[in-house]
C-alpha cells in the first residue's frame, strides 16, 4: 500500500518507520526544511511512563476556564462555529468523569509500557545513541508543617449547620483564609473543618467572626492540636501508575 504520512515529529517518522518496515511504501511530507522541527524540538526529553494522567479529568475544568482565552494556555481553545470541534469538547467532558479517567489513565500506562518496549526495541535495532538516563523521575513534593513557621495553633473543628444548605455553607467556610481542609461528613457533625491559625486568640476570632458569623451555623466543637505525629501524601494511593 502507499502511504502518505503528514508531518515529520516524532509521532510521524516513527509512523513511518514502522510502516515501512510492515512493507508499504510511504511518503513523509512536511512544511518545515527538516524533520522534527516543531513540538518534537527540544522539549523535555522525558520518557514518562509513569506520568499518566489524562488531560480529561475532573480537577481539569476550573483550569480550562481559566485557561480560555489565553494563547499560551497549555491546553488552548478557540471559539469558533465548527460543529467537530463542539463535538470533541463534549466528548472531553464526557471522560472527565472519575471513572473515565481512572479506565484512560490504565490505558495510557499500558499504551506507555508498551511505547517505551517499541523505543527500546528501536534504539537497539538501529544502534542510537543519545545522552540517556533510565533511573525514574524523582518527584518532590514539599509540604509545609504550618506549626514550624509561626502558625502555632492547629485545630479541627466539627461543625453543626442547617441541613438544607449544606454545599452553599461548605463553600462559605472554605473561603476563609484559615480552613485549609474541609469535608462534608456523615455523622454527628456536617463538616469537619481543619484550620490554621497564628495564635489562640486568633483561632478565637476566627470561630467567633468569621465561622458563627456564617449563616446557618448551629455548632462547633473544635479540637486543638497539640502535636502532628503522622502527615503522609500519597501521589499513587491506588497504585494504578504502579510502574517506574
Ligand atoms: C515545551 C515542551 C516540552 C515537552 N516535553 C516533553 C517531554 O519531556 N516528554 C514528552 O514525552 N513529551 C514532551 N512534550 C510533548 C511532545 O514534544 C509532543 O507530544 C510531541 O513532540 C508531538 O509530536 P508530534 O509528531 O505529534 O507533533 P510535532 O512534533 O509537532 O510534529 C508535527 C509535524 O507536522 C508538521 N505539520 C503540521 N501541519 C502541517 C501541514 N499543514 N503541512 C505539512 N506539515 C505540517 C509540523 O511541521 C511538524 O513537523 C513537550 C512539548 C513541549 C511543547
């Protein structure tokens, strides 16, 4: 068969490459001089298997809207009266759906694990040679103890509240500048509301000013800490990314 493949990336020369060697006879026509010349020049160079997330997923939509409008958005879309471009938005909502995401990002680890099989297989068949490292990619994720710098008053604190407006007062209490964790709970309290605060007499004038001041407010009990024995953050709970 022929074959005319559009555009010289990375993406198009190894398309070639490998319908080439299944026997067809392919063409690769670009508008740069050379190959490789746009997105595949000079980016990160990072083979991340591991690294898997979606583009569709639910945290995703807050960003896009803020995105809009901006060229230099990393995911960029321009208003325009295309029907298929309509269509491909819908269909991004569609698989920012939790499930969704989960079902993609084991596909693209599978699609990863076996591209990196392809890459590998590729530079031992044609003998390439580049400045390569194949140790992982160390993530760092630094979390400040906010007991360490000058915030010396932690507290949780179970609220009671009116149960017919509970996300609208949710999202009144999670504006303050103090709540940095905050869940809607079943049980005895409708939320538990973490907080940090500069000192006692702050934390005093953040129940009385700011959270009774929040209508629908009913009670709350808070509970200080005195001491944070154990903080762990997760980046792969599920261990669906599991490999390295
Ligand atoms: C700053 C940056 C850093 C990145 N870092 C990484 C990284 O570390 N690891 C990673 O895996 N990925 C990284 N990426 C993503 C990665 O570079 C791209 O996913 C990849 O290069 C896309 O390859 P491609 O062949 O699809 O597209 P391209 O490399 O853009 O190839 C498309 C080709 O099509 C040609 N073309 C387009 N329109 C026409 C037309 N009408 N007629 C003729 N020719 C046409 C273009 O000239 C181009 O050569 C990075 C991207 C950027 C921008």
């Amino acid at each position: 068969m022929r074959v005319l493949v559009l555009g010289a990336g990375v993406v198009g020369t190894t398309s070639a490459w490998y319908l080439a060697g299944a026997g067809h006879e392919v063409v690769v026509v670009d508008r740069q001089p050379v190959a490789g010349n746009e997105t595949s020049f000079a980016n990160g160079g990072q083979i991340s298997v591991s690294h898997a997330e979606p583009w569709a997923n639910p945290h995703v939509l807050p960003q896009v809207i803020r995105w809009l409008g901006h060229e230099d958005a990393p995911l960029l879309w321009r208003w325009r009266a295309d029907p298929a471009q309509f269509m491909w938005g819908l269909r991004f909502l569609n698989e920012c759906r939790p499930a969704h995401t989960r079902r993609n990002m084991a596909a693209i680890v599978a699609l990863a694990l076996y591209s990196r099989g392809c890459l590998q297989a590729l530079r031992r068949e044609l003998a390439l040679e580049y400045d390569h490292l194949e140790r992982g990619i160390l993530q760092f994720a630094a979390v400040t103890n906010p007991l360490k710098i000058g915030y010396s008053t932690m507290a949780l604190i179970g609220v009671k509240a009116d149960g017919q407006r509970i996300e609208e007062i949710a999202r009144q209490i999670a504006a303050f500048d103090e709540v940095i964790y905050l869940t809607i709970t079943a049980g005895a309290y409708n939320f538990l509301v973490e907080v940090t605060c500069m000192d006692n007499a702050h934390l005093l004038r953040f129940l009385t000013e700011h959270l009774y001041g929040v209508e629908g407010v009913r009670e709350a009990e808070t509970f200080i800490y005195l001491d944070i024995v154990k903080e762990i953050y997760a980046w792969d709970p599920q261990g669906v990314t599991g490999d390295r």
